[in-house]
C-alpha cells in the first residue's frame, strides 16, 4: 500500500509522515500542503490512501474527498471532532483526531490494508442473493454462504458497497447500505448513521455521539439520534442529559 498526506501546516506533515514510518510500512509518496496540488498528483500517480486534513484554505478536505475516485481510500486528520459524522459520510476509513496517537493511527492504517485488500479481490462481486429469518445466502466463488443475522455485528457502508462484520471474519458485498437493511430483521438491527447499521444485541456502551461494539467506535447521526435513544433505551434517554 503506498500513501499520500494533505496538509497545509508544514509541522503537521512532518510528525504525520514520522508517525506512519514508526507504526507501518506503508509507502509514502508525497506530502502536499493543499487540495489542487495533491489533485495534480493524482492525476499521474496511482495513490491507494490519503490522509488528509479537513480545515485547509481554497479546498477543504471535505471538498477535496469528495472529488477522489471510489478507489481511493481516505483517512481525515483533524483538530476537531465536530467533522467525524461528515467525514464518515463521505466514505472515509477512519477520522483521527490531533494530537494523533501511534497506537490509534496503527488501528487505522491496518483497518486501510484491510479494506484495499477486500476492494482489490474479487470479494467486490459477492452479492446477497436471498434472506429468511435468521439468515442471509451470500454468493461467492460460485457458492453460496449462509450469514447468520446472530452473527452480524454491524454492518458498514464503503462507497458502492457494505462491508458486513460478523464475529469471525468480514465480507464485503455490492450493496448499497438501506438495500440491505431492508433484507435483515428490523426488530435487531438499527441504522445509526448514513454509514452503519448496528446489531443492538451486541452493543456494549454508547454515549450522545459514539456506539461502541468490542473495539469498535461506530458514529450516531444526528437524524438517527431520538430513534436509537427510544427504540435501544425504550426512552429519549440522552446520555449528556
């Protein structure tokens, strides 16, 4: 995996390409101090990742990542955690915010492996192809395989397809997310945010912004908000109430 960094503060750059070579392997090919520059680079470079920052002049990184085609995959960088619920809608990978920790930029260089990995193969062209009460068929390899709703821990939406979580492995399927929210019980699984769709059987915690499954922080929109607090809590329980 090679990778490219966006960002108009010089010292930032500079502590985010140490960051990555202490934590990866991962190659960087260069480091840009604004949006037009690093589209530039695209346009002859083939680049598998950016990390890119949100708060930038001329093009913000938000503009910027929704110009870059499906295959390339993004990592916002940014000083302030009111962008996660956008940047996730945009189909990012991961959100970090500044200071950024090695262990938490690991967690999400290896989450960017994962999902090239998945994109790469010719897991993209898995479909759903039927579901009954307490399971999915899914295609693939010219098999089918039987996905039990019990098993589904969340589900995640990834440009034109989802990525299903179960509690062993992860699938990928060419799905949009509502299509296949449609398919699984509606009585266990809840959409929490444009990105994810959540198994309230294996909730853990959650607070007025995150859902955490496991080791798994799991954005909550705000059109999502009132439904999940009633139809999880039985209430309008607001957890900064």
């Amino acid at each position: 995996m090679n990778c490219i960094i966006v960002d108009d503060e010089p010292l930032a750059r500079a502590e985010m390409q140490s960051l990555i070579n202490e934590v990866s392997k991962i190659d960087i090919l260069g480091s840009f101090s604004n949006a037009p520059a690093a589209m530039e680079f695209l346009k002859t470079k083939e680049t598998d990742l950016i990390f890119l920052d949100i708060e930038m002049p001329s093009v913000t990184g938000l503009e910027f990542a929704a110009l870059l085609p499906k295959e390339t995959l993004v990592i916002f960088t940014t000083a302030y955690s009111q962008y996660a619920l956008k940047s996730y809608e945009l189909d990012a990978v991961d959100y970090l915010l500044k200071p950024i920790e090695k262990k938490r930029l690991e967690k999400a260089i290896n989450k960017a492996v994962l999902y090239k990995d998945l994109l790469s193969k010719d897991t993209v062209k898995n479909t759903v192809e039927s579901n009954t009460a307490d399971f999915l068929f899914i295609k693939a390899d010219r098999r089918y395989y039987k996905i039990h709703f019990s098993d589904i821990k969340f589900i995640e939406g990834l440009k034109d397809y989802v990525v299903i979580h179960t509690r062993t492995q992860k699938l990928i399927t060419a799905m949009n997310l509502k299509t296949i929210h449609q398919k699984i019980p509606a009585n266990k699984f809840l959409r929490v945010s444009k990105s994810y769709v959540v198994n309230i059987d294996y909730i853990d915690s959650f607070d007025n912004h995150n859902i955490y499954i496991e080791d798994s922080e799991i954005p909550l929109g705000e059109v999502y908000k009132s439904d999940f607090f009633i139809r999880y809590s039985g209430n309008s329980l607001n957890p900064e109430s």
